[in-house]
C-alpha cells in the first residue's frame, strides 16, 4: 500500500502542473513599460535582456495595447542585424516599412529629412519602437525624430550601457523567466504530458536553460520525438557552460582551407552553428595556448585528416586534446578521411609514416610526445567518420562530391543540435 499522502501527490501533481498561467515576469516587464510609456518625463525608453530573452516576443504581443496610449504606433525590426551594416540600407529598410523609397541621387542628409517628415505628424502622438537596431547607429543620423513633443521611442538591446549610449532616459530590464515558468514553457512547447517518463530529465534540462526562452525553444526544437536518452544526453551537454562554440573544425591549413574547410565552415554558420576555424590570424606563441582553449569550449570537433595532416605540430597538438575532451566531457567527435585511408593513418603508412619519421628526428622515438600523438592517430583512425576521395577538385564531378559531403556533414550536425547547445550564445 502507498502512502496516503503519497498518493495524494499522485493526484494532484498533474493536476497542478497542467494548470496553464500567464507569465508573471514577463507581465511585471509589461507593467513597467506602459508606466514608462504614461511618463511624459521619458523620450526614450530602453529595454535590455540578453538573446533570447524575448524582447521581441514581449513587444510584439503589447503592440494592440500600446495602440490605445498612441495615434499611431510604428514597429521597425532589425533581425540578425550585422554590427557593420551599412547605415543606408537600415534607412532603406525604415523607408520600405513607411512604404517610400529613396533615390539614388539622394545624400545621407534628404534620407534623414525624408524619414523625419513622414514620421512626424500634427497633433498626433506617436510611437516608434526600434527592435534590435544596431547600437552604434545614432537616432538623429537615422531620421528618427525624438526628445518631441508627442513622440516616443522604444529599443531593445543586450544591456543597459548599450541603453545609455543609444540615448536612453529611461531603461527597463527583461529578467530570465522564473524556474516554474521555465518548465511550463518547456512541457507546453515539447507538448508531453504529466506524468511522463520524461518529468524528471524535462525538468533538468528546463533548469539548465537558465530562464531563457530562446534557449528553451531550440532545445525543445531539437527533441522534437526524440528519445528519453536524447534528452539526458542535452542534459549532461548544457551542464557545460563554459562552452563557446557548437563546432570546432581542426584541419591542415595548406591542404584544405580553401578546397573544402571554409565551404564546410560556410556551411555549417548559415545553418545557426556557432563554428570555430582558426585563420591563422593569431600570435604564433600564444596560438596553440588559444586553439587547445577553444577546443575545450566545443561540444563537438569535426577532424579533416588530408595527407600532409601529420606534418603539423599544432594539428596534432589540437587532435590530442580533442581526444581528451571526448573522453572527458563525451564530446562529439566526427573524422573525415579526406583523401587519406583509416588504414594509413593506423598503420603510419605513406605520407603520414614520412611526416611522422621528420618527427622522431626531431623530438626522439622514445619522446613521450610522440608516443601520445602516434597514439591520438590510431584512436582518430577506428572512429567512424566520412570518407572523401576527392582531394584536387579538378572539376565539376568532384566539385559535386566534395559538396554532398558538406550536405551530408551538416544533416549530421543537425541531427546531433541536442547536444550542441551553448549557453553563451544566450548570455550577452
């Protein structure tokens, strides 16, 4: 016989947790705005959180409400906007919104002008809200008419000295969600149901997001039918925040930097990975001390092993400590044989047996370093990994190969996101 208050939790447990409810930080976010929107004291309004916090989100579902405290309200969104945007086409981009559009004759200073008159209007307030407009842009170089009578502007950005430098007299700070609410967004966005085997290992994860929603809704999207594992493997993967990138490519720069490493590295950024490719622009001394850092802020290494691989130093340095890490931290590692055999690299036959003998020379066959690095060769070499035998690309029909096995690698790296997630692409 259970327990009756046991049995008791069994009831009400899912009864409880089912129960849906409003989002208590974002309204006490939401309730701040509007009174900073009633102050005539305010021209300016900041509200700062990190990616993902859900500014965007929070702006958008208040656009009906702010509508009742203004004549006309105008919402300009600047998505993945790159810090070196040109300062015309964000002009552009406010023009098309008020549906007009510039010449080319037209200077910097008649765009300005333009914007202002179709933005100001008599004896109407109004409200214009910036989300996500690149912080070293200045609202008077843009057009945006402020410190008026009547007019109000609301931006977003990622803190509160970005706030202050965009002009700011009042900002306001989106918090991470609470821990329950984080759950809740968690167990309606997967869409399972308590009780569920899942409960306990949801409720990990959820914790682990740290109150983001954006973090939230990736990991849910990248659980979607996956497995109880699955979800524990995401769990022991968020557990290490100190992670930086989801990708680290370690390669032999002559070899394949141009011919395949940058498309894969090309690749992988348009599909949302956060990827690191080193581009030699370091300080020789410190550089091998920065790579074997980066490795150990990766959740996974994708190793490109060519023919000259082993004449590296610095390469074979990295393949130890991705090794380690696997070990370690059971990071992902991915090998591609490109233009090599598993069996040569195992067996030291061919060019890496002629790169590691100008080694021995150097350092001695009894060296303990070439023992680890003969060693990280052979574990690198049963790994199963992509095969490429195409290394010249000397025309279409290699071209074609080399590129299927891009697609091939990022379906893979897709289908591994639940294990790739980083907290610091949430943090600032």
């Amino acid at each position: 016989m259970l327990p009756a208050v046991l049995l008791l939790l069994l009831v009400l447990v899912p009864i409880i947790l089912s129960i849906s409810f409003k989002l208590d930080s974002r309204k006490e976010c939401s309730d701040e705005i509007s009174k900073a929107l009633n102050n005539k004291k305010y021209h300016v309004i900041g509200l700062y959180g990190s990616r993902g916090s859900g500014k965007s989100a929070l702006l958008k579902s208040k656009l009906k409400v702010y509508e009742k405290y203004f004549s006309r309200v105008f919402y300009f969104a600047f998505p993945n906007m790159s810090k070196n945007q040109d300062i015309k086409n964000i002009q552009e981009q406010i023009a098309n919104k008020l549906k007009f559009c510039f010449e080319r004759h037209h200077t910097h200073a008649q765009r300005v002008s333009m914007i202002n008159s179709k933005l100001i209007s008599k004896g109407e307030t109004t409200l214009i809200i910036l989300d996500g407009l690149p912080t070293m842009y200045k609202l008077r170089d843009l057009g945006i008419p402020y410190c008026r009578k009547g007019f109000m502007v609301l931006l977003t950005t990622r803190n509160k000295v970005d706030c202050i430098s965009m002009g700011c007299n009042h900002s306001i700070r989106l918090n991470p969600l609470y821990r329950d609410e984080a759950f809740e967004l968690l167990k309606n966005l997967s869409g399972f149901r308590v009780p569920s085997p899942l409960f306990g290992v949801a409720l990990e994860v959820s914790s682990k997001c740290n109150g983001s929603p954006g973090l939230i809704k990736d990991v849910v999207s990248s659980l979607k039918s996956k497995s109880i594992e699955k979800w524990k493997e995401t769990s022991v993967s968020l557990s290490h925040s100190t992670a930086r990138y989801q990708i680290f490519l370690n390669f032999r720069g002559e070899d394949t930097r141009g011919s395949f490493t940058r498309p894969l590295y090309q690749s992988l950024c348009s599909e949302g990975f956060e990827t690191y490719m080193d581009e030699e622009s370091l300080d020789p001394g410190a550089r091998i001390h920065k790579l074997l850092d980066d490795i150990e802020e990766s959740r996974s290494a994708i190793v490109i092993l060519s023919e000259s691989y082993a004449n590296s130093e610095w390469t074979l340095r990295e393949l130890v400590k991705i090794l380690d890490c696997q070990k370690r931290k059971n990071q992902l590692v991915l090998p591609v044989f490109y233009g090599v055999e598993p069996t040569d690299i195992r067996n030291l036959k061919g060019k890496f047996g002629e790169a590691m003998a100008e080694i021995e020379n150097k350092f001695g066959k009894d060296s303990n370093t070439i023992h680890e690095w003969k060693q990280a060769l052979r574990d690198i070499s049963y790994l199963k990994g992509e095969p490429c035998h195409v290394s010249n690309l000397n025309g279409e029909q290699d071209i074609r190969i080399r590129d299927q096995l891009i697609e091939k690698i990022v379906r893979f790296a897709r289908d591994q996101r639940h294990r790739l997630h980083i907290q610091s692409m949430y943090m600032n």
